[in-house]
C-alpha cells in the first residue's frame, strides 16, 4: 500500500467516523421514538423526517463537497415538495447520491423512504429506527407482505403524509452476470429486452400505484435513471469506501454520475393491473435506449 492510498484512508475515516457516530445516535433517537409511533403518527413521522434529513445532507455533502462528485441531471424539473412514487434503476450504492441529489432539490430529502429488507425489522437500532420512520419493509413476497404494505400506504393515504416512496425496481443491483439472465428470461417469457437494465419486478409497482393513487397529494411517478462511467467504462460506479475517502471523484479520480428524471402524472396512467405491467417494461426500455445514447455521449468526450 502507497502513501497515498494511506493517507486518502485517513482521510475516509476522518470523514467517516463522525457521520457513522452521529447515525448511530440518529437510530437511537428514532427507535425511541418507535412506541409514540402508535399514539402520536404524524408527529413521530415529522420527527423523524427532520433527523434523517440531518443524516442524509450530511453525507450527501462529504459526496459532493468535500469528495467532488459531480452529478449532472437532466430531464423533467421536480416541483417543490411534491409527494410522489419514485422508480429507478439500481447499479451501485452510491445510486443513493444520485436520488438524494434531486430530493434535497426539491425540498424532499427528510421525506424519502425506501423499500427496505423486513429483516431489518429486527436488528437493534437500525431496524427500529427504519421501522419508525415509516419505511416499508418487506420479504419481495407481496401476498406476505399485504399487513406491511397496508401499514405503510395508510400512513400516505389516510394521513396524508408528503413521501417520496422510493423502490429500485430491478430488486438488486445490475451485473453483466444478472443482464445475461435477464435476457434469458425475457427470451422465454416474451418481454422486451432492456439495455443496460435487468428486468423490472411489476407486481410491487403495480401494488403501489393502485395504492397511493387514491391519495390526493400524491401527484406523480418519477421515473429516474441513474449512469456512470469510469475510465470509458460505463456503468463502473465507484465502491461505498471510494465514495467516502477519495477526494475528486470526478476530476482527479474521473468519475461521471448522472441522473435523469422523468415525471408522469398518476392520473394519466392505466388504470389496470395488466396495463400497468406494459407501462413499466415501456419504460424501462426507454430507460435502455436512454442510457446507450448517454454511453455513445461519454464515449466520444
């Protein structure tokens, strides 16, 4: 190991250290708030919106002030404390700089929750302070996970609760491996194939849509599609320890980050189940067809 890559680990956890103790006293401070929860909803929720916010800018600045990653974003502009479902393509970890980039934006960050593992639910600290906060977690078996679901789209619907409700699609993270096998399926079972992209699982967006359309003040789907490249390889994002150590992400190290966002009315989406499958695999091709037009773009810089 070089001097340099000495000192750029230093440098991480000098960074580091301070964030990972504030969010152990972040989970705590929401997992006692986990019992109130159940007499006191909104403010607990409001509560918690407010310390994950603290949390999430904090990394979101080591990121992209003090690490240099710079995130480039197009399409749609997102209007100001909108509530909305939010889809997206899963590549790497930092895909959450990419989406937290356009929360903070448009005024949101404290309000994002994302579909998390219900084995989170029981480990101590973490698990409960998601669990407060809302966030659904669940097992990807939607008729096991109805109770949650319920639970959590009550909270949107009924209470009216403003939530960017964030879902990576795909269910795990894109690899050459997982493309091929997508192609394999999509190949036997007579879907479009996706560039760049795996599949997406339809049955969770279906659930949600169907769900929070019936919430007035959630107005919207935000379709977002999430690109890097590295040394002229696309899609090569940097690794979770990269992303906090290294200074100049994008101008010493040469990473790109990009984000595109599409916002769709929920309103002007089918209506039915069957529908809303097609909608999504339309999009999803679009997302491919998007990022091989951002790959021939990066190529020729």
């Amino acid at each position: 190991m070089s001097i340099g890559d000495v000192l750029t680990n230093i440098r991480g956890i000098i960074l580091f250290i301070p964030w990972a103790l504030y969010l152990v006293i972040m989970d705590l401070v929401l997992s006692l708030l986990l019992p109130f929860s159940f007499f006191f909803p909104n403010a607990v929720y409001d509560a918690s919106s407010f310390v994950a916010f603290t949390n999430w800018n904090w990394i979101q600045c080591i990121f992209e002030v003090f690490n240099g990653g710079k995130i480039t974003m197009s399409g749609d502009t997102l209007p100001e404390g909108e509530s909305a479902i939010v889809i997206s393509n899963h590549v790497s970890w930092t895909d959450f700089y990419m989406i937290q980039a356009l929360a903070i934006r448009a005024g949101m960050l404290g309000r994002c929750r994302w579909f998390s593992k219900i084995e989170l639910r029981w480990v101590p600290l973490l698990g409960w302070g998601i669990w407060a906060m809302g966030m659904p977690m669940v097992s990807r078996q939607w008729t096991k996970d109805k109770k949650e679901l319920d639970r959590v789209f009550a909270g949107i619907t009924q209470r009216k609760w403003p939530t960017w409700l964030i879902s990576f699609s795909e269910a795990t993270r894109y690899t050459p491996k997982k493309a091929e096998e997508t192609k394999n399926w999509c190949k036997a079972n007579d879907r479009p194939i996706p560039r760049h992209l795996l599949y997406p699982r339809t049955k969770g967006f279906v659930t949600t849509v169907q769900h929070l359309r019936k919430a007035k003040h959630m107005k919207a789907v935000y379709d977002m599609t999430i690109a890097y490249e590295h040394n002229h390889k696309f899609l090569e994002a940097p690794t979770i320890w990269e992303s906090l150590a290294n200074g100049g992400l994008s101008t010493k190290k040469g990473y790109r980050f990009h984000v595109h966002v599409r916002r769709f009315l929920l309103a002007d989406l089918p209506e039915s189940d069957a529908e809303l499958v097609k909608w999504l695999e339309t999009r999803w091709v679009e997302k491919g067809e998007y990022l091989e037009e951002k790959r021939e773009e990066w190529a020729r810089l």
